[in-house]
C-alpha cells in the first residue's frame, strides 16, 4: 500500500478498513493494477475484475471491438451480434498470472447470438474466481476465495446499414464469507455500416447506467466507481489484399476508461494467411498495464479455435516483472435453416462477403471471410 497514495494515506486506510478488506485491495492492486496513483479508497471499490477484456479473437489484435461485428457484445458493443454472418456459440477460457498471496486468475465465458433481417439477440455468462491468503491481526489467515458472475443479455434491431443495442447485466461478486455484492447495468451501443462489408464505425457506454449494491450504498449514472466504466468509440476496416488473396481486418478504438481516468487507444490487425489460419497482432497504446498481444485463429469448417498471448506489466507495483497471460476460444458457427438464410440474404448488400461454396481452387479464398465475423 506505500505505493498507493504514501504512506501516511496508507496507515489511515489501514486503520480503517478490516482485514478481510485489505485483502481484497491487495488482490486487486497486483491482478489488476487497474486504478491511477491517486484514486481513492472507494474508486477500487469492488467488481474490478470486470475490467479485464473477453473474446480471443479481439483481446489479440489490443482490445479493439467495438466496431467489429460478432463475439464480444458483454464487454465491447451491444451491436455486436448485428451484423455477423452467421448465428454462433462460443466458449472460451483463460488464465492471468497471480503473485505469492494469490492463486492465478482463471475465467470462462459462454457466449451465444442469433440475427434476423431487422433484430438481433445475444446472450452470454461470464466468471472469474481466484484464491487469495487472508490477513489477521496475528499475520496470515487461511486462504479464502473470490468469484465474479456477470450474466448479460442484449438486443437490438437493424435498420439497413445501422444497428441500436441494448445490453444489461448482472455482477455478482463474492470474496470469501464476508462481502456479497450485486449490480444490475444497462449498456447501449451502436454499429454503422459506411461502407457495408468494408468499413464500420462503433460506439458504446459501458455500465454508466447502474443499480449497484457494493459499498453500501446505491448509485444510478455516475456515484461510486466500484464497478468499471468506458466510453468507447471505434472504426474497423475489412477488405482483402489482391496481391496475396489474404482477407484482413484493422481497427482502432479510443477509449475512455473511468478506472484509469485516462484515455486509451488500442489498435489491431488480423490477416488470414491462409484460408484457413489467421494472424493477429494489437497493441493498447496509453494502456498502464497491457504492451502487446498476439494471437492466432484457426478454421475447419463450421469450427473456429482463437488463441490470444498477452505481454503485461502490473501499473501500481514499481519494478513489477513481465507477466504473460493468455485465452483460449472455441466457436460454432450454426447452421441456418433455408427460410431463414433466404431471410438474411435479403437484407444482405451486395458488396458485403457472401457465404460461397467454392467451386475450385481459386474459390478456397472466399470461405475464411465469413471467420472475420465471429
């Protein structure tokens, strides 16, 4: 804590707050680091594990996601769903590197979405949970353990080249027998096609609007940061590089981090090199803790594997070592009944990526656009 606000703030904080709660902090100054130097006691408030970012595909190319249509819609955009390809479910699991007072990271996510001609409608459950040592007057207590649920829901509808979302959710988080909190968000976003199938612009605000039970107290809009909030906007960019036949994407996003009170702009690029083999590469420029991310997604069939490796670097811990983490996904795209693919087609302009079975060789090329969706 002498690095947090000195230490004269640190021994007042410590005076008051209770063991079970200095452990808490502890876990969250050294998983996270997500918090400015002179934050306060109660802008780390709790529920901060909601900040670290989902969805494999979009962690490696440097947190960009809220211009890219698919996964992610819980963390990035509540658009997202809108205009991907084809209906998924997707699975994904992950670990971030823990220190000598906590068990690593582990998180799981299950995401599921379907689109229609003018609506969309998504679904996701997400948690985290680690072990930590409690402390007690005497020194070190028994280890007690902290898990986060966050289950979200979104919808919207779609009107030609433009898509409305509405995402909530519900955090509920829970550090050993003593703290059991809840919040209930409501998050909109929105996609616009510029160019349909090449270019698009995003936005989205993330857990402004809130009910949240953590530090005892209830906040609408705004009131106590204990759980992380971002204004974020973005643009994506898909096209296919002739020369090579190598369909990519990059996208850029600015985003405005309430946690870190500054703003942040990760940039990304995915190629497919291979039909059916893509490299991913991000950086999350201004982010304090996040340096480079790499990833990789491979594609058989209707089956998509994404693999993303992150370079870290604790923001509140000086001298704090390198650290690596990493996440793993797995998604299905569904297969879509005849009516219904007819139904999407119809809404579908003519320059955005088809859906083609290849009739030879030369064709191999248009079956992995369909991946950049998902």
């Amino acid at each position: 804590m002498d690095t947090f606000q000195g230490k004269a703030f640190s021994g007042i904080v410590m005076g008051i707050i209770s063991a079970e709660q200095r452990s808490f902090l502890a876990v969250v100054l050294c998983l996270l680091g997500s918090a400015s130097a002179q934050t306060q006691i109660d802008d780390l408030g709790r529920l901060q594990i909601a900040d670290e970012p989902t969805t494999p595909r979009l962690s490696a190319m440097g947190g960009v996601g809220t211009a890219i249509p698919g996964g992610g819609f819980a963390f990035y955009n509540a658009a997202s769903p809108a205009f991907a390809e084809l209906p998924f479910i997707s699975v994904e699991y992950g670990s971030l590197p823990g220190d000598d007072n906590t068990g690593d990271l582990t998180k799981g996510k299950l995401e599921a979405a379907w689109m229609f001609k003018k609506w969309f409608a998504g679904v996701s459950l997400t948690t985290w949970s680690t072990e930590y040592l409690t402390s007690t007057e005497q020194g070190i207590g028994p280890a007690a353990s902290w898990q986060l649920l966050q289950a979200s829901l979104t919808g919207g509808f779609k009107i030609r080249r433009f898509a409305m979302g509405n995402c909530f959710d519900f955090y509920q988080d829970r550090m050993g027998d003593v703290v059991n909190d809840q919040a209930v968000t409501y998050s909109p976003g929105f996609l616009f096609q510029i160019v349909p199938g090449k270019v698009t612009l995003g936005g989205s605000l993330r857990n402004y609007v809130r009910l949240d039970t953590s530090l005892a107290r209830f906040a609408w809009f705004g009131g106590a940061i204990s759980l992380p909030r971002y204004v974020r906007a973005g643009a994506a960019w898909t096209d296919t590089l002739k020369s090579a036949a190598m369909p990519f994407t990059a996208s850029a996003d600015i985003v405005y981090s309430a946690v870190y009170q500054r703003l942040m702009i990760p940039v990304g690029i995915e190629a497919w090199i291979l039909p059916c083999l893509a490299a991913r590469l991000g950086v999350p420029i201004h982010d304090p803790s996040n340096l480079v991310h790499f990833g990789v997604g491979l594609r058989i069939n209707s089956i998509t594997c994404d693999f993303d490796y992150g370079v870290t670097q604790p923001a509140l811990i000086p001298g704090a070592s390198i650290e690596q983490k990493w996440l793993l996904g797995l998604s299905y795209a569904l297969h879509i009944p005849h009516a219904v693919e007819k139904q999407l087609a119809g809404n579908t302009p003519a320059s955005q990526p088809q859906i083609l079975k290849p009739n030879s060789a030369s064709d191999l090329s248009v079956i992995a656009v369909p991946i950049l969706t998902h």
